[in-house]
C-alpha cells in the first residue's frame, strides 16, 4: 500500500490567532493529519481550564467520526452522493451480476479476483470448516428457548475462539498475524477459512434451536449459501436441495451485504482488532455492534414500520405523522448515501426473482406505495430521505424468515468484510498501533472529598441511581429478616 500522494502545494496553511503563529500542514490524498495540529500550542489564558491542555497542542474534536479517517484502505469504496459502490474497483452492479458471494469475499479479501484454479481452493477450503466441533450443541442448547439468535450468533462467535489456541496472540505471541511472513499469513488464513465457513453453521444452529429441531451436519456438494439453507431447513427427506431461485437470491444479498467500509461494525472490529485480539474476538464484537436498530436491526424495523401501517391508503396519514416527528421513517435515507443507495436497485430486481416462486409479499404494495410517496414529497426530497437497501427484509420475509432473524442474514455475510480489514490492518505499513482516541473533557475541574454527612446531594435524575420494581422472592426478602442484611 502506497503512501499519500501530494504535490509541492498540496498542504494547509493555518494561522492560529491565538498566538499569531502561522502552520503549514501537508495535504495527501486529500487528508491530513490531524496530529499536526498538536503542534498547536498556546499559552493558557487567564481563567481558562487547566482540562483544556491548551500548552499540550490543539485536539479535533469530531463526534461520531462524521469527518475523521482512521484508516488507509484499498478495500472498499463508497460516493455518497453519487450513489456508487465499489468492491476493490470493481461496481457493486457488475459483481452482482457476474461473481458470487465467495468469489467476492476472494476479491475483498485477497485484493483480486482469483483464477479457476484459486477460487476453486479458497471455496473448497471455505466449505471445509463449516463443520463445528459437537460440543457447540451443547454450548446452544444452554441458551433459553426465546433467546434472540443474534445474542446466540454473538456469543458463539466468541466461544468458538476458545477451541483454537494457536490462533489467540495473547498465547502464541502478539505479532502472530502482523509478521507478514509464510507461517504468519498461513495462520491468519486459517483463521478466516473457519470464520466465513462456520459463519453459517453457527447462524443455522441459532435457527434451528429457536424451531425446536436438531442440528444438521453442513452437507457436502452445495454452494454456500446452499449448504446455509440445507443446514436450516433439512428435516431428514433424501436428496433435499434446497430452491435454485432462493438459493441464489440470497447469494446475492449475501454479496451485497459483505462490506461497506468502515460502518459502525467493521470500525467496532478495527477498534477491537487494534489490541491485537484473536480475530474470533474481534468479530464477536463486530456482531454485538451490528445488532444494533441504528444498524444491523434497520431491515427488520423497516418490516415492523410497513406492518404498523398495514394498507397502502394509510400511507399518507403515515407520511403526515413522519412530517409531525410522531412515527420514524425506516428503510429511507443513509449515513453515507444521499442519493438512491447502488444496492437497492439490486435488491429490487432480486425480489422480483424471489415473487416469482413464493408469491408477492403482502406488504409489498405497501412499501412500494411509501415509496413512492416519499420519493415525491419535497419534505423527503429535500432531505435527501432516498429509499435504502433496508427493503431486502421484504425478501427475507418472502423466504420465510422469521423478524428477528434478520440481523443474521446480515453478519453471515459481514463476517468476509470485516476480516477483509481486519487482515488488511494486520499487514498495514508501520504494524499495528492500537485505536486509543482523545476526548474533550467538560467535566468538573478539581474538587476535594466531601465525608458523607456533610454531602448535599443532587436531585437531577439523570446523576442518581433510579428506583425498579422488585417482585417474587426479591420484595419478599427485602420484607424479611436476617443476620448481615445491610441498613442505612
């Protein structure tokens, strides 16, 4: 990975009025660096916070990284505003059509796409490790039978770490996967052969215990995302091959869905990544991140929107209460798209697919109905509110897929892009240096104990602990008495 590229006058000159001193900062690939401006330094003014650390160089405050790259990537690229989508070059549009999921996940992950010969080997190795260890059945029967799959799929990818000691840099050494070397890469490898190959069979198990059924052995002879519906649907009938169209409908969305820079889950893998944690570590967190409403669980809110509104007629009156801030839009709009997201063009053309042999979703009309009424109104338009690819829940619910398995459909495929830049960081120039950003400090300044009796105490609800209601056994023993309970 190369450099930054710049010309003799690609830089910034700043003049700091506080101190009247004049920086220039060198400007390549249109960034800069934001420690430059820790040169800043200036004298503490009268009054002014100690917290502040004027005299240690000038901080970049940006909430919610809407303006601060941490990461030099070849990987993926994203236009927001002109609604491109990129795969290591390649369009989104041409690899949907084209590639599939796995050779994908060759493409973003090794940074070409691979011969015969090399794909055939990376799937073959892929298919391999989607076999897990029995003792993982007993590791998902011990979760209650209402568990939600995606606290399951968290835990098992954290669990499934624990079977393999050589993978695990706080045993085996902390540059195990940033020496670059054969040994070095072949580890690594191994690591993300078992990761995107058991992503589906530790998703199918979280399935299938949810529907009462035993496990089933990843089946030989399919694709991927053909042992993944094998894996979830087979009850014993001979021969079973599951759909041609469904089967490759979620290839599809599976390829779509494997990376998106650096959204809030890849950057959570990064983040963990840094400490050079063992990758299955590393990608549990990712999956605790995506679980998230604001992320991985935005499909399923777009299906729960569309239910509470029930009928295409009563999609005005839902566009009015939007406008009035009384309900929340989802599946419209994107942190990083202002356009039509490059994605739902496809996902589009997938559902059409998928109609075709499981019949239109009843909430179809609907969506397509909000659709069209917020693409025409100057209060979404405005804002740049454009349909996202959130709408391939209507597909997942097409399938057959239960609301809250939604989310899982999203990791299985995820799994490729974040080890994508996870290996990509690994081998990054200059090693691995661990994510540790700065804060601006608002807090109290310096203050002394005050012994308890003589605390004033705050009243404001948001600085006390606040009170829950206890039931059953819990209120009956606060009633109760005995030797050693505590009393104020």
């Amino acid at each position: 990975m190369g450099g930054p590229t710049q010309s003799g006058n690609d830089n910034l000159t700043v003049r700091d009025n506080r101190t009247g001193k004049v920086y220039t900062i060198p400007i390549g690939d249109n960034a800069v660096s934001a420690t430059a401006f820790k040169a800043m330094i200036a004298p503490r003014k009268p009054g002014e916070r100690e917290e502040n650390e004027t005299e240690k160089g000038l901080r970049v405050q940006d909430k919610g990284f809407l303006n601060t790259a941490v990461i030099r990537s070849e990987i993926t690229y994203i236009d927001g505003e002109a609604g491109v989508l990129r795969y290591r070059g390649y369009p989104i549009e041409q690899l949907a059509v084209h590639s599939s999921h796995l050779e994908t996940a060759y493409l973003l992950i090794y940074g070409a796409l691979p011969t015969k010969e090399q794909f055939g080997f990376f799937q073959s190795e892929v298919l391999l490790h989607s076999v897990i260890h029995s003792d993982a059945e007993g590791f998902f029967r011990s979760f209650r039978y209402d568990a939600h799959p995606m606290s399951m799929l968290t835990s098992a990818f954290a669990m499934l770490g624990s079977y393999y000691s050589e993978a695990n840099p706080s045993l085996q050494g902390q540059r195990l996967y940033t020496k670059g070397d054969k040994i070095s890469l072949a580890t690594m490898d191994r690591q993300i052969y078992r990761l995107i190959g058991k992503a589906t069979t530790l998703a199918a198990m979280a399935y299938r215990i949810r529907q009462g059924r035993d496990f089933v052995t990843p089946p030989t002879g399919l694709s991927y995302t053909g042992s993944f519906l094998y894996q979830m649907d087979h009850l014993g009938e001979e021969n079973y091959v599951p759909n041609p169209v469904l089967e490759k409908a979620l290839d599809v969305l599976f390829l779509l869905h494997a990376d998106h820079e650096l959204n809030a889950s890849c950057t959570t893998v990064l983040q963990t990544g840094s400490s050079l944690v063992d990758p299955y570590s590393a990608v549990a967190a990712g999956c605790a991140s995506l679980y998230g409403p604001l992320h991985g669980g935005a499909n399923e809110a777009v299906i729960r929107m569309l239910i509470s509104i029930g009928r295409p007629e009563n999609v005005p009156a839902f566009i009015e209460a939007v406008k009035r801030r009384e309900k929340t839009l989802s599946g419209f709009g994107h942190r990083v798209y202002k356009t039509s997201d490059p994605r739902s063009f496809i996902v589009r053309k997938t559902a059409d697919e998928v109609f075709k042999v499981t019949g239109k979703d009843e909430l179809l009309e609907t969506a397509m109905a909000l659709h069209d009424a917020a693409m025409k109104d100057e209060y979404f338009v405005k804002r740049k509110l454009a349909p996202n690819v959130d709408f391939c829940g209507l597909i997942y619910r097409a399938m057959g897929f239960p609301l809250d398995f939604f989310p899982v459909l999203f990791v299985v495929p995820r799994v490729v892009g974040w080890l994508a830049h996870w290996r990509q960081m690994m081998l990054q120039e200059g090693g691995v240096k661990i994510w540790r950003p700065r804060q601006v400090y608002v807090g109290a300044g310096r203050r002394d104990y005050v012994p308890l009796e003589q605390r004033p105490g705050v009243q404001d609800a948001r600085q006390t602990p606040s009170a829950v209601e206890h039931g059953g056994i819990t209120k009956r023993s606060m009633l109760a008495s005995f030797e050693g309970k505590a009393r104020l």
